[in-house]
C-alpha cells in the first residue's frame, strides 16, 4: 500500500471509528475485553460483510443474480448465487469454507456442544452443536496424500465405544490405526480390506519396514503388504522387553536375557530362562519363537536407523483416543468411519 492510500484509508478509519463509538454504549467500553468484544462485534455486523461483499464482486466480476447471505468470519455476506459459486460456496451452505474448517478443527478435537461454546468465543460466529454435527456428516474426508515412497509403517488396534439399542449396555470395539512414519496416520473401523487396499495403492521403497507388537491380528494384516519378500518385519522391542519383564525374578538374569535379545540372539537369552517354570516364563518361550523370524540385531537395526519400535502409531492412537473416548462418547457404528477420518485429518494437518 503506497503512503497515499494509507493515508487516505486511515482518514476513513478514523471516521468510520468515530461512527461505531458514537453507536456503542458506555457499558460497552468499561474495560479492554469488552472493547475487544465490543469492537468485533461492530467489525461482523457493520463493517465485515461491506467489505466481504465489495471484495467478494471484485474477484468474482458478477453483480446480479438471485441474493443469499453466507455467515463468514467476517460477519453475513450477502453474495449472489452466481458469485458464490465462483469463490467457491457451494448452494445450501449456510456458512462460509472459512468458518466450516474452524469448526471440523474444533469438533475434531472436542464435543459438538463444547465446540459451539468455542466458535462462538473465538470468533463470535455462532454454529449451533447440531449444525456441527451436519457439516461432519456432509464434509468427505479423502484419502491423505502420500509425497514420496514409504520406507517405514507400524500398525496397532485401539478400541471405540459403540451405542447400541436402548436397554442394552454399550460396547467397545476395535478399530486399526496405521502409522506411515513421518508422513501420515489413517485409521479403520471393521475395514481391514480397505486399509490393506490402501497401503498397497501407496508408492513403497523396495523394502519397507513394518513394525507391530505381538498381536496375531496386527501380523495377519501386515502379512497381506506387498509381497513377503518386499517387507522387513520387526517385533517391537518395547513390547519384546516389556513382555520379557513381566516374568518377574531375577533382574540380573533378566539383564542377560534382554542383552540376548537386543542382539538378536534368541536362543542364547531363552536359555537363561529355559528351566524357570512359572506360566509367565512359560508364555514367554512361546512367544518368542512364534516371532523368531521377526526379532532381528536390533543393536544393528538401530545403529542403521532402521526402525524398531511402534511408538508412531501408539501415539497416533493416544491422540485419536482424545476425541473418541471423551467423556460419555458412544458412537453410532455406522458414524465412526467419518469420525476418524475426521480426526486424521486433523492429526495430518490436512483441515488447514
């Protein structure tokens, strides 16, 4: 803006300051917050929707045609429909793009009736719960795009609560969570041939590595990835310890046995345990076996920086467990898909 413009505008500033002052009542102004409110409120009823409409016809090149108002950020728009259209409001939309991404990042992180308080205080557009709820059922959440090829994925179930009919207790389900290392999370919900279909559809480095605790649930899926020879599959070392741990006793012998399997040296550190007979113990040496193929050098994994551990996708879990298990949430089963993909979206970043 050249120094005459600015001049000129803030001439109109102060004038236009001048005339919403003399509009405000004394109780309006008593301290800075509510000069804050005050003030913006001023901006979404007299000022922002003049300036939305002037801009919005300088972009768009039409005038005429059929009239609509569409709540914005900046106050209710009158727009034609032609315009409207052409920036990209679609007919039947009773709010602005603008104002529909402040409110998915909302609901995609708390209640629909919190997120209407939210909304309202942050922005001073009102979006009723119910209307929330609408735009979430209408909004179509795409596949995330993948740049570049995976090298590196983990996978891991998490659990959502599903209402079921009046009279009978709710449930809790499994649902599967994917974390493509560094790039994207996705989540599933009783969809396991669309979340294999999707990983295969992804471009993937020659080999890739695909790391899962000790559930046959999550190998039976990691199993359908590519082909045999296109996967490096690790036994997480967390859960390897972890488990390993939970047998008790000797820490000393226990040290041995974990130094054994930090090295991939599985026979060795199964040794140290081979004549203890407690049921721990015993799930221990069978289950080491059942993932022998998976239990690599991790010592050598590590110093490659090869990938050893699912804390991606446990933490993407956490994360989308925030909004799904908030207090007193039980979900329509058929609603659930939407709602996480909903909530990855926002966890890639992608509602923005």
């Amino acid at each position: 803006m050249n120094p005459e413009d600015k001049e000129s505008l803030e001439k109109h500033l102060r004038e236009i300051a001048a005339i919403l002052l003399k509009n405000t009542p004394p109780s309006s102004l008593e301290d800075f917050e509510s000069i804050e409110v005050t003030v913006r409120d001023h901006i979404l009823t007299e000022v922002g929707p003049f300036i939305g409409s002037f801009f919005g016809e300088a972009a768009s090149g039409t005038r005429g045609g059929k009239k609509r108002k569409s709540q914005s950020i900046i106050g209710r728009v009158s727009v034609s429909e032609g315009r409207a259209e052409k920036l990209g409001c679609p007919k039947n939309r009773r709010f602005s793009p603008f104002v529909e991404k402040c409110c998915l990042r909302l609901v995609a992180n708390e209640s629909f009736s919190r997120a209407a308080e939210d909304i309202e205080m942050m922005t001073g557009v009102k979006v009723s719960a119910s209307s929330q709820h609408r735009l979430v059922a209408k909004t179509r959440f795409e596949s995330v795009e993948i740049e570049g090829k995976i090298e590196a994925l983990s996978l891991d179930g998490g659990k959502v609560r599903v209402r079921t009919p009046n009279g009978q207790a709710s449930e809790w389900k499994d649902y599967k969570a994917i974390s493509l290392h560094g790039q994207a999370t996705a989540a599933f919900y009783q969809e396991h041939e669309k979340l294999i279909g999707w990983v295969n559809a992804l471009s993937r480095e020659r080999v890739i590595t695909c790391v899962g605790d000790g559930h046959d649930g999550i190998w039976n899926l990691i199993e359908r990835i590519g082909e045999s020879y296109e996967r490096r599959e690790v036994l997480d070392w967390y859960h390897l310890s972890e488990n390993l741990y939970r047998i008790g006793g000797s820490l000393k012998v226990l040290k041995r046995v974990e130094n054994y399997l930090w090295q991939g040296q599985i026979d060795e550190g199964l040794g140290e345990i081979s004549r203890w007979s407690g049921k721990e113990a015993r799930n221990f040496r069978a289950y080491v076996p059942k993932h022998r193929s998976r239990i690599p050098d991790y010592s050598l994994y590590q110093e490659l920086g090869i990938c050893i551990g699912s804390g991606s996708v446990e933490s993407a879990i956490k994360q989308i467990g925030n909004r799904m298990k908030i207090v007193g949430a039980q979900w329509k089963a058929d609603n659930i898909p939407r709602y996480l993909n909903l909530r990855c979206a926002y966890l890639n970043g992608e509602i923005r």
